[in-house]
C-alpha cells in the first residue's frame, strides 16, 4: 500500500496454535517507523538483481469505451517471471492502490523466483489500469466483486502464458487489501477449479476493510498541522523539505536502505509519520475515486456528462478527490451504485461483506490458507489480531511487530513465506 510516494515524502522529513515469532531481529519496534521505512538492505536476503521480467498485456472487456482522458490505457498489464523449467506458478496480488511492479511486488517476484517459482503478479483492483480495463463495475472497494475480477485476470492471464510455461502447480498470495481478496478468489476458484490453489498465504490482511481504511483517514485528517483545511500549505513545506534533503544528502535512488539513512539524519516526529501514511492512502484512495466517476461518466467528483480532455487540467479535480475520505465515497457513491442494484441493500450489510468474519468459517476450516501478520499492525486492531489467531490456529505466523507490511522484506520473513509453499520446516518453526 504504500510505496513510492511515501518513500519520496519520507525524503522530506498468542493462542493456542497460533505461531508467536521470537527472537526477531526487525530493527524498528515504532509500527509508524516500520510501516513508512520498511527493511533497511541489512535485514534483507541475498536476491537476484536481475530476473526474466515480462511484461504482458490482456484485454478483458474488448468493447469497453475508454474515456479519451484516459487515452493511454490499452488493456491490464501484468507480468510474468519465468523459470525455465517445470514449476509451480504463485500469482501474486498487490495492496491497494498498488500496481504488479510496485516495490513489494518486486521483493515478492525475485525471492519466489530465487526459490524456483514461476510468478504471475497482478495490480491492485484500486489501481487505474485495473479498473478502466478489468473491473466489471468500475467501483472499487466490494471484497466479492473485485476478487470475481482479480479471478477472471488470472484466468486471461494464464491462457495467455500457459503455452510458454510448463506448470506443476498454482498457488496464490497477497499482501495488505490483495490479502483480503485471496481467500475470496480462492472461494471462486473452489467452485470452478481452474487452477485447484495448492496453498494460499496472507500477508498482513485487514480483517475489517472499512475500519482499518477509517484508521487510515484519521491519521491524515488528526495529524496535520491546523487540521485538514491546512493541507495544501502542508503538503508544499513537505515538498520543499524534501528539495532540501534530497539535496543534502545527494540521494538518487528511492530504496528502504536510503529511507533508513533519511530517518537517522531527519527524525521527525509519529504525528508527522501518521500524516504520511494517511496521504499515501488518501492519493491511491482518490486515484481509485477519480477513475470510477470518469469511467461512469461522471457525477461525482467531475461533472454529469463533462467529457474530459487529454489536455484538460486536472488539479481542480485531483485536490477534492484529496479531502475525500473512503467512508465519503463508500456512502456517496459504492453503496448508491449497489443499492441501485441490490433491492433492499443496507450501508450496513454492504459494509459487513468487507470483513473476514463474513467468510470466517471457510478460513477456519480450508487448511490450505495460511497467514503472516505483525502484532503491531496500525490497520488492524488488537482484538482483531486475537480472531485471526484463533481462526487461523497453527497456519498463523505473528510477528511481534513491523507495522503495515514494513517487515516484508526482512530475511525471516520471506524465508518462512518460501518455506510455508515450498513445505519446508522453517514454516514450522517459531
């Protein structure tokens, strides 16, 4: 979930069964410090710099009209890593507002490659070439809509592939929101059996999805400076900021290993970390708004029936997509666009379909799910952390602490990944 941009805004300034990891080395013990810097390269494995990265393009609905705003959009794209040998192919999927070569997924592709996996990985249903191009709603945010679309990508996907890779195996996997959605595709898949997922693992899942993105909007609306009205002055002495270190430093590449180096030369305060968390959400979360009200023609945030250019400005647009909050646009506009279809619909019910209690059964039973999460997770609570200990029993691995996917990096945790779909021991091993 949050990537590049919060990497350049930080240049500015157990129960029973469940498997409790101990003796762990993670440096920051700060979830706001793990969640913003992630792993410095000391606490990473040796991975391959170089891997046989394709890049692939499907078109899923082949009469959509794309806005002509929107001109450069083609088809989705994702990528395939493959080895030369027979092997098990792990789709991967992205966070929020993340796209297939985004820098987790990138960690992900070259540790799984290095283990002898091929690897298809997918963009975020957030991000904007999945939903102009392979979202069958084009409104973002329903846990079983998106996962139908995630399922249908992968099945495009595959026949594009199949006949260059020789696979022995599927498998599936995803961090933070493509978390949430793997046990949902994994339910769709139970029933048509394309692929039969031999092991499926999530990485740091919200078990709520609108508390934990409610958690994500209060910590940018409660940490600015003079409160939400003060953002534009904000987010330009941020910007300034990071001129000045930049320049300081002579620091070219966006890396977790430069961000350590930042945060040592420039503490800056949780207040402030908070806030840059909460705009990294807050930019994917308005990405996701402005596209599905352009893709629907508007009435949102754009004007009814205004076709926008791709010349037009579109700042004025951008910064009240900025001061809207998820909870705004799930009432707004996600629970309209499903009412209208939904005879009876409550905000209410709509929102429970985003839980992982609403499929609790099914994750406590089907042993071929498993879960990594971290006991410091600033998206999920405490008490939620206790239930997915106690639904998920000895296929949990909790972590003592990392944040929001800040630890994914980190040696243990990608050797127990690896371990866990390649039937290993470590997996085992607390």
């Amino acid at each position: 979930m949050f990537g590049i941009l919060v990497a350049a805004l930080l240049f500015l300034a157990g129960p029973v069964g469940a498997k409790e990891v101990r003796g762990y080395d993670y440096p920051f013990d700060n979830p706001l410090e793990a969640t913003v810097v992630g792993t410095p390269d000391d606490y990473q494995p040796e991975l391959p710099e170089e891997i046989p990265k394709e890049v692939i393009n499907i078109k899923t609905f082949v009469r959509r009209s794309v806005p002509k705003v929107f001109w450069y959009e083609k088809g989705l794209d994702f990528s395939l890593v493959a080895q030369p040998r027979t092997a098990p192919l792990i789709f991967l999927i992205a966070g929020t507002g993340a796209d297939y070569n985004s820098g987790k997924m990138v960690i992900l592709q070259r540790a799984f490659y290095k283990a002898g996996f091929h690897v298809i990985s997918l963009s975020s249903p957030t991000h904007m070439n999945f939903i102009i191009s392979s979202s069958e709603t084009m409104v973002p945010g329903d846990l079983r809509h998106d996962s139908r679309d995630l399922y249908r990508a992968m099945a495009l996907a595959w026949q594009k592939v199949r006949d260059q890779i020789d696979v022995s195996a599927f498998h599936l996997a995803g961090y933070s929101l493509g978390a949430a959605q793997a046990p949902f595709v994994t339910q769709i898949d139970d029933e048509r059996q394309l692929f039969n997922f031999e092991k499926v693992m999530m990485i740091n899942p919200p078990v709520d999805l609108f508390k934990s993105v409610r958690r994500l909007d209060l910590m940018l609306e409660e940490n600015i400076p003079g409160g939400p009205e003060n953002f534009n002055a904000w987010f330009r002495d941020v910007m300034n900021h990071l001129v000045q270190i930049n320049r300081e430093l002579d620091l070219f590449k966006l890396s977790e290993d430069a961000l350590y180096t930042v945060y040592k030369h420039y503490p800056v305060t949780d207040d402030f970390l908070a806030a840059l968390i909460g705009i990294s959400f807050r930019i994917s979360a308005a990405n996701m708004v402005f596209t599905s009200d352009v893709m629907h023609g508007g009435g949102y945030l754009i004007p009814p029936g205004v076709e926008l250019s791709p010349y037009q400005p579109l700042e004025d647009y951008f910064i009240v997509a900025h001061r809207t909050p998820f909870g705004d646009y799930f009432r707004e506009f996600m629970l309209a666009y499903y009412q209208q279809r939904e005879e009876g619909l409550t905000g209410e019910e709509l929102q429970r379909r985003q839980t992982l209690q609403s499929i609790g059964d099914y994750l406590r039973q089907n042993p071929r799910l498993a879960l990594m999460h971290n006991r410091d997770d600033i998206i999920v609570s405490p008490e939620e952390i206790d239930w997915l200990e106690k639904t998920m029993g000895e296929r949990a691995r909790i972590y003592p602490h990392g944040g929001h996917c800040g630890n994914m990096a980190h040696y243990d945790n990608l050797a127990a990944l690896v371990a866990f779909f390649t039937g290993q021991d470590q997996w085992n091993e607390n």
